[in-house]
C-alpha cells in the first residue's frame, strides 16, 4: 500500500496547513493550472458561507494563526471566515467565544460578512456539537467534507491523500456492524455511539473517562431519580480489550453499600417484567458515582459476528422502561405514606 503523509502527519497544525493550502486554491487564476481542484475549493468555500452554487468567486486570501485563530480567510473582500480546526480534540477555555469577539472587533468597520466555522474531521458528541452552534458556530464534520470532495477526479497528490486519509477515518467510524470493531477500533466505537445518539430522542452524551483501572470511552443518559437517589441512569462503558458494559448507575445517595444491594433487589422485579435480567457487579464501590447494576446479554451478534443494533435499542428502551417504572413506583409509594401519615 502507498504510504499517505497524513497517517504520519496527524497533528491539528498539518491539517490546518492543508486546508490553508486547499483555500487558496480557489483563487481564479488558478483555474487553469488544476481546474478540478480550482472548482473544488470553491464549492467548499460555498459550503462554508453558504451561499448558492451560482455564486462567484474570484479572490481568496486564505492564512493561519490569527490570533491564534487555527484558520481564516477572506473571500471576494466579501467574507472573513474564522475556523476552529479540530481532529480529536473539542473546544476549550471559551476560545471559540474570544475569537469570535477579536474577529467582530477588528471587522465592525470593514464592509466583510464574518464567518465562523468549526471544523471537525474526527468524531465528537452532537450535544458538544449543539452547544458549540449556539455560540454563533457553523460546524462542518467529515462527511460533508468528503461529500465535496468526492464530486469531481482531482490529479493533485497532496488532495488525494487527505481525502484518502479522511476515507480511513470514515470508513474506520461506520464499521461499528461487526462488533468486534466496537471492541478493538476506537472509531468504530465512536461510531456506535454517535448512531445511538441519532436514534434515541433525548439528551444524551459520550466522552473518554480516566479511572484507576484504565479508562473507558463512556456514553450516558436517561435521568431520573427517587427520594432516597437523586439520579438514576443508563451508561455504556467500553474498555475494549477490558470488554463493553451496559450499566445502570446512580448518583446522588448516602454512599452507603448496603443501599446499593436494597435498591437492586428493588429494581430486579421490575426488569424481569421488561425482559431484562440485572446483576450486581463484580464489586460494589461506595462512591459519588456508583454502578448498581450490569446488564446481562445486552451485546447480541449473529454466527458472523454482525452487532444487532436494532435488538440493542429494544434493550435500550426496555432498560428506560425499567428504571422509569421503578421511580414511579417509589414516588408513589412515598405520597401513600404521606397521605397516611397526615391521616393519622
């Protein structure tokens, strides 16, 4: 196989210097030289501001590090573009806000329409994705990225192995059908999980978290709670070689063991009624998190190996249904007792 330089330059700062690269190259008088690569530029130019396809564009001045500003660019003397580019990691320490603010400033007496863009070419939670587009971002992901890059034959190498390199990561994210990749292939297991968040309709989130037995790359949600535990919740836990786990897991209690073993013995009933069977973990730990129960069986394959994602949801659904119940059942226990004891 033809080695690819972007599987060796992998750093944030090479693929900034090939998306400067790739902008400049939508300057017109370039066409001539590459025209594929010419038009190219200029689609995703259009994608970034959006702006028709019958739009015109004829100057770009494309450059790195203003400001610490990853990415920018003026287009026409029309458009300032401001780009956060990121791989693998997420935004931090409110620089999307400061940039944002230095651009307005230096722009509010030029005749330039300011755009912001955050440009991700790896994988990330669409509820970081959500809040960053509530601070006045564009985000552009991989595969619209690929989607305009795919359009036309482009002879440039530099093009070709970034796009190739971009396919990998593609490719490497949607293979989360076998499950061994779910287990083995750190995209593949974002890829899982970013298909989950597509398919449940409430807030949910998944990152990487740091524990003392090596870390998992974690996904949550579904929040409830009792009187006696203020939370109640659905994670997935993934170690890979260290296996995959769906749990429940509470917050918000005494932090007594003892607890821990009265509400499992609580919740079994009612997820025998929803056809899901619960055990304790190997070891009860008494912590501001804990986990209260494993789900058994919840990773179901065929003889080939192929994840069953939709038998998964069903899981998923009956484990909502589960801990919805169980709450419910526990505020209602909790008003009887109060309407008895002011009865008395």
């Amino acid at each position: 196989m033809k080695p690819n330089l972007f599987n060796f330059a992998t750093k944030e700062l090479s693929q900034d210097a090939f998306f400067t690269w790739f902008l400049n190259w939508a300057n017109n008088e370039l066409n001539e030289l590459n025209p594929s690569l010419n038009e190219t530029a200029k689609d995703f130019i259009k994608t970034l501001i959006g702006v028709p396809n019958n739009y015109i564009i004829t100057k770009v001045i494309a450059g790195r590090q203003w400001n610490n500003i990853d990415i920018w660019a003026e287009v026409n003397d029309e458009y300032f573009i401001g780009i956060e580019d990121k791989t693998n990691t997420g935004e931090h320490s409110n620089q999307l806000e400061r940039y944002k603010e230095i651009v307005t400033k230096h722009y509010k007496d030029k005749p330039h329409k300011t755009i912001f863009i955050y440009l991700k070419t790896g994988n990330e939670s669409l509820s970081t994705l959500n809040l960053i587009k509530q601070k006045g971002y564009k985000s552009i992901d991989r595969k619209a990225i690929l989607d305009i890059f795919n359009k036309r034959q482009i002879n440039s190498e530099i093009f070709n192995d970034f796009k190739e390199y971009l396919t990998e990561i593609e490719n490497s994210t949607n293979s989360f059908n076998k499950f061994h990749k779910i287990t083995s292939d750190w995209k593949a297991s974002e890829g899982f999980y970013l298909k989950l968040q597509e398919n449940i309709d409430e807030w949910t989130d998944w990152r990487y978290v740091a524990n003392q037995m090596g870390g998992f790359l974690g996904f949550w949600y579904h929040w409830k709670g009792t009187k006696e535990i203020s939370e109640i919740y659905i994670q997935i836990e993934n170690a890979f070689n260290n296996g995959i786990k769906l749990v429940i897991k509470i917050a918000g209690w005494e932090q007594k063991t003892h607890i821990l073993y009265h509400t499992l013995n609580e919740l079994k009933p009612f997820a025998e009624r929803n056809n899901i069977i619960i055990n304790k973990p190997d070891k009860y730990r008494a912590g501001n998190t804990s986990t209260l129960a494993v789900v058994q069986n919840a990773f179901q394959t065929d003889d080939d190996g192929n994840f069953d994602f939709e038998l998964f949801l069903v899981t998923l659904r009956n484990l909502e249904k589960t801990i919805d119940e169980y709450c419910c059942n526990k505020k209602t226990q909790q008003v009887t007792q109060v309407l008895q004891d002011c009865g008395n």
